[in-house]
C-alpha cells in the first residue's frame, strides 16, 4: 500500500477473508500413502525458498520448519517430527 499503490489494485478481490490475493488458489491434493512420498514432499517444501533466491540454505529461512529437521531446534514451539 505505502510503496506501489497502482499496483495494489490488480490484486483486489472480492472475498469474504482478504482484500487482495497474490497467488492462484489451486491446492493441489496429494495423498501421503508413504514414507517415501512424505520425505519427497517435506524436502519439495524445505527447498521451495532456495529456489526462489530468497535463501541459500533452507535451514537458514525463517518460515520454515527446514531448521527443526536438521537440527532439531523448534523456534516456533509446535514442530514435531512425523517419526
């Protein structure tokens, strides 16, 4: 709002819980039927802000649960591993 007002208006929506939307909503729905799949898709996750550049090493971004996996620090007090 405060730097690109112009631009603020193309994401306007009209939606009971937001004002403006950033992304496309399309959950896609996986079914985690094993370990394997689980690991793929935790990893996908981990490594998702290091490919958008805005880190070089998962563990280090901070919205992550990247850093309670390797190091088993939980910053935010609800993490739990899945074994």
């Amino acid at each position: 709002m405060e730097n690109h007002p112009d631009i603020l208006a193309h994401f306007k929506v009209a939606a009971k819980d937001r004002m403006y939307q950033f992304w496309e909503r399309n959950a896609l729905s996986v079914d985690i039927v094993t370990e394997a799949v689980l690991l793929q898709k935790l990893r996908y996750i981990h490594e998702n802000p290091a490919k958008a550049g805005m880190t070089d090493n998962p563990a280090e971004y901070w919205y992550s649960s990247a850093r309670f996996y390797e190091t088993g620090l939980d910053d935010w007090q609800f993490l739990s591993a899945f074994y």
